[in-house]
C-alpha cells in the first residue's frame, strides 16, 4: 500500500477512535497527538512528507489503549507493530 493511503487509513482509524485531526504548517516544529480540554487531536505538519505525517500519526495511534482493539488492515496493524519496536 502507498504511504498516502496508510495515511488516509491511520487518519480513519484515529477518526474512529475519537480524534480529530487538524492539518498545519508547522514549519517542520511540531505536530503530533495531544488531548485539549478532554478532546484528543492530532496535529499534522503540512511541512513534512506524507511518510512524517503517516509517523506522526502513528506516534499518536500507539499512545492509545483502544488500538488493540481497533479494526484495521493488517498492514497498518503491522505497521504500528513494525515503527513501535524500530
């Protein structure tokens, strides 16, 4: 799968779980997931590649219990595996 479309996918799932996700220019200083008066987000620099904001994400993704239980695509599953132990 293109890194664009596990993007679009790690997207959905965080919609899924309950984040909202907004898309920023940064400058390549930021970004990531944070909870903001009991709303979790994810901010994504429009600076960075599709591959950063695809880490980015799943930085964010890992930090939350739910995930395990989550429906994904096996590459994505695997992928959050893979990036975690790297």
């Amino acid at each position: 799968m293109h890194t664009v479309e596990l993007l679009d996918d790690a997207l959905g799932l965080a919609g899924q779980l309950g984040y909202r996700t907004r898309q920023v220019w940064l400058d390549g200083r930021g970004g990531g997931g944070c909870e903001i008066k009991g709303q979790k987000w994810i901010f994504l620099d429009l600076s960075l590649s599709a591959d950063e904001q695809l880490d980015q994400t799943l930085d964010a993704l890992r930090t939350d219990p739910a995930v395990a239980a989550a429906t994904m695509s096996e590459e994505l599953r695997q992928l959050l595996v893979m990036r975690k132990s790297a």
